[in-house]
C-alpha cells in the first residue's frame, strides 16, 4: 500500500493491490479508533492495481489510520492531514 501524498491536506491517493481474489474493505480511521470514512468496499481481484481517491478536505489536522482488510490479513498504514 502507498498513500500519496502523505502528509496531505485535500486529497491523498492509495494505490493498493491484492496477491488474491478476496473482498476487501478499506477504512479510515481517527486516532482515537473512530472510523470517519469508507473508501473501498468490494470484491477485489488478484494482482491488479487500485488507484482509491481519499477526499480528506473535512477531516481535522491530525494522525489517521488507513486500514485495509479482507478475509486472509489487515494492513494499517499511517497517514498526515496538515492544511
């Protein structure tokens, strides 16, 4: 997973891929543990590239979690949103 740019102040890009066909959520989440967006939610499929535009423009500056999971693993990336 890659978050770019991080830190961000509008909008960040995930780029994301799957070695496995699986469905696969990815969040947001505050410091605290409160999810403050859904940005992906569906069937994803092996090897290929996803490009998932985070809009972050009314999240406040702070520390944010980008947490991806499906059925086999969870992956939690940090991200920055400084404006």
């Amino acid at each position: 997973m890659e978050i770019i740019p991080n830190p961000f102040s509008e909008v960040a890009t995930i780029n994301i891929s799957f070695p496995y066909t699986d469905k696969a959520t990815v969040k947001i989440y505050n410091y605290i543990g409160q999810q403050v967006a859904i940005v992906f939610e569906q069937e994803a499929i092996k090897k290929q590239a996803y490009k998932i535009n985070f809009d972050g423009k009314h999240l406040n500056n702070g520390i944010y979690f980008v947490v991806v999971r499906t059925n086999q693993e969870t992956k939690i990336s940090k991200v920055v949103v400084s404006k």
